[in-house]
C-alpha cells in the first residue's frame, strides 16, 4: 500500500471501530458495496457488491466510507 492512501485507510479503520458500520456504503479494491455484517476481532466486513455478489473484506482493504443507509 502506497502512502497516499494510508490517510484514507486509518480514517476507515477509525470509523469501522466506532459504531456498528452494519448498512454503510464503502469503497473497496474490489469496488462500491453495502457492509452486510462485521466481525471487529478479526477485522473483516461481510460485503455485497452489485449483482448480490457477496464476500468477506478485510479491513486493509477498505479505501473509504462513504455512509450509512
């Protein structure tokens, strides 16, 4: 991970340790989705991307939140 994403990177890690993230919208390497669950001891998200295609994040790979619905 490049520098200029560390600021972005602990900015989510801050905001997913606060209150349940469960229904916010984020921003992925693997693209947009809705967080469906999160397991804070392991830092992993559940996460459904277009087409209801399902998959567990962890929390390095989140670039930003974008809110909550």
């Amino acid at each position: 991970m490049t520098f200029e994403y560390m600021d972005q990177l602990e900015q989510a890690i801050l905001e997913i340790r606060g209150d349940s993230h469960v229904g916010a919208v984020v921003i992925t390497k693997s693209g947009q989705g809705r967080v469906l669950a999160q397991e804070i001891l392991v830092k992993k998200l559940l996460v459904e991307f277009e087409g209801s295609r399902r998959s567990i994040v962890d929390l390095t790979e989140i670039i930003t939140v974008v809110g909550k619905q």
